[in-house]
C-alpha cells in the first residue's frame, strides 16, 4: 500500500459524509428566479456572518471576483489597483480587462501580502481626470494572502487602505477566498474583520449591499453563473460552514507544527520559515542549486520500493524555487508524519 499525502491545495479535499447526505436531500428550485431555497439559506447565512445587507451564491471565486468589479466599475475604462501577486492579477487571466474591460495598475507586494501605502496613494487617479487619463474605480486586497503563503493582512493596515480609500471616494474589494482562515488566525470575527468592506467573495459566496448585489446578480448571468437548481451545492456549503473555524484551526497548528519540523532539520537543501507561517499554508524553500524545488517535487512523487513505509508526497512548486504546502481537513496528524519522514530521507 502507498500513502498519499496531497499538499498541493486545500481545493483537493472531497465532501464529507455529512455533505454527501445534506446534498442528496437538498431542496431544490431555480435559483436564476431566487426560488432554491437552499441558494436563499446559504446566502442569508453568510450575509448575517459578514455583516452584510445581502449575498449571491455563484460558481467560483474566480467569479466572485470578476463579477464584483464588474460591478463597481459599471463604466467602461475604468482602472483598479491590485498587488502584483494577488490571486486575481496573476492567475485569472486577466478577465477584468479581457471580459470587464477595467484597466488594471499594479502595486507592489510586500512579503507579507501588504503593499506601501505612500505607494498607492500616488496611484490614485483624480476624481475628475483629464480625458487623457482613466479614472480610479476600485481599489483590491487578498486576504490570507495566497502567493505570500497564507499570510493574514494586518487589521492596522486593512483600515488604513480603508480610510484612504474612503477619503478618495474609492470602494475597496477583498478576495476573501480564505477569510475565515485570516480571522481565524487574527482573532478577529469576521464580520467585524470585513467591517468597512463593500463586498467580500467567501468561497463562492458575494456579499454587499442589497444594491450591489442585485448588480453582481446581472454580472453573473451575463458569465454563465446561473445554475438554476443549485442547492445540492449550498447544502454542502452549509455543513462545511458549521464546523470551518474548528477545523481550520486544526489545519493552522498542524502547518505550524510541520513547518517547525522542517526547520529543525537543520538541512542544506531545504529551508523554511515557521515564524511567517499565520494559517494552514508552509513555504518551503531550495537554497542550492544541486537540489531545486523542480528536484523535489520530483523526489517526493517517487517511491522506493525498499522503503518500509511507501509514500507519495504530492506538492507543487512555487515562486522563487519554492514549494507551496498547503494542509486541509482531508489530511491526518499521521498523514503529516509521513510527509516529513520522507522529507527527512531525502534531504539529509
């Protein structure tokens, strides 16, 4: 028997029993007419854990975030500033200039997910540009900060991107894909943490005004996101909900632990950084050369038929020659035990 240990993403994990059950029994309508009352369920809970007047259930984060600039920058042209390793600026194609038509200027990302804040308050654009210039709509931040490995934003600088974008006139949106992992980790709840927010995609879950909402909602339909009798999958949602801030603890102690144990390795090839590890991601990273992150990947996908204990450690790499780990509630304490004996075996 091989041991797999999946640590590429916390997309990975599969629904659980429990989830199976609720999705098999789930009442059912067509939501694109507001009529599935498992839609209607999943979204007045999050708007009432966020704080927030209303939300929308759609497909993916992706188009979570799509639709919500969609929706603030209702005027073509428009320009939103974004950290340059944020999840939407790197690996969504692009779909706010490709299908919103909204100009895009990048910032800096600091390595904590944060940006310099006198560096954007120079990207700001007038209220009332020339007609050379495109006009700032919509201001963007991460959090956790997935390129950055998991890295929660501090509240201090949440509420100042906040006020400067208040006193500009400008909205400001979050990726909030893993925001209950960041407040979790602050110790913040997490509507008082998306307090001064006008929107936050949870998930797939929008959640904003009734106004904007109602707008997400047109944004939707225009990509595709009306899924008509979708409560199977707010069913699912649900279950999870109710048990996310236990579990992702969990997952936050044990990245803690493992990046721990990797450090005291004390090895040449692989290195790590426990005290930057702030919820259930671990960067690992490939000083040398003569063993790269490409190299261990490949490493860790082998097994040796001579070993006792088979194991497959599936990761993918990173920036820099780095290695992305991420822990979710699929993995075991022994699943993690696996995973750095194997790594041991291979780096010293």
């Amino acid at each position: 028997m091989v041991r797999e240990v999946d640590l590429r993403s916390d997309t990975v994990t599969r629904p659980t029993p429990a989830m199976r059950k609720a999705m098999a029994e789930a009442s059912v309508g067509d939501d694109v007419y507001k009529e599935d009352p498992t839609i209607n369920e999943l979204e007045e809970y999050v708007a009432r854990l966020l704080g927030k007047e209303a939300a929308l259930f759609v497909p993916s984060g992706t188009m979570g975030n799509l639709s919500s600039v969609m929706a603030h920058c209702w005027t073509r042209g428009q320009e939103i500033i974004i950290g340059d390793e944020s999840h939407m600026f790197m690996y969504e194609q692009g779909g706010i200039s490709q299908l919103a038509g909204v100009h895009v200027s990048s910032i800096p990302t600091l390595e904590d997910g944060t940006f310099d804040l006198d560096v954007l308050k120079e990207k700001i654009r007038p209220a009332n540009p020339e007609s050379h210039e495109p006009s700032t709509g919509l201001i963007c931040l991460e959090n956790s900060h997935n390129r950055c490995g998991g890295r929660v934003l501090p509240v201090s600088f949440i509420r100042e991107v906040c006020a400067l974008a208040r006193n500009n006139g400008i909205p400001v949106h979050m990726d909030g894909a893993r925001i209950i992992n960041a407040s979790v980790q602050c110790g913040v709840p997490v509507h008082q943490l998306v307090e001064e927010w006008y929107r936050c995609p949870v998930g797939s879950v929008v959640v904003g005004p009734k106004k904007f909402i109602d707008r997400v909602h047109r944004c939707r339909k225009v990509l595709g996101g009306g899924m008509r009798q979708a409560g199977v999958l707010a069913a699912a949602a649900l279950v999870a909900l109710e048990s996310a801030e236990e579990r992702i603890r969990t997952d936050h102690r044990r990245a803690k632990k493992f990046a721990q144990e990797i450090y005291d390795l004390k090895s040449q090839l692989i290195t790590c950084n426990p005290d930057v590890v702030e919820s259930n991601m671990v960067l690992l990273n490939f000083p040398s050369s003569n063993f790269t992150s490409e190299d261990f990947v490949q490493k860790m996908a082998e097994v040796n038929k001579d070993d006792a204990e088979k194991v497959v450690l599936r990761a993918s790499t990173w920036s820099k020659n780095r290695v992305r780990c991420v822990l979710h509630s699929d993995l075991t304490q022994e699943d993690l035990d696996f995973a750095v004996m194997k790594i041991r075996t291979t780096v010293l």
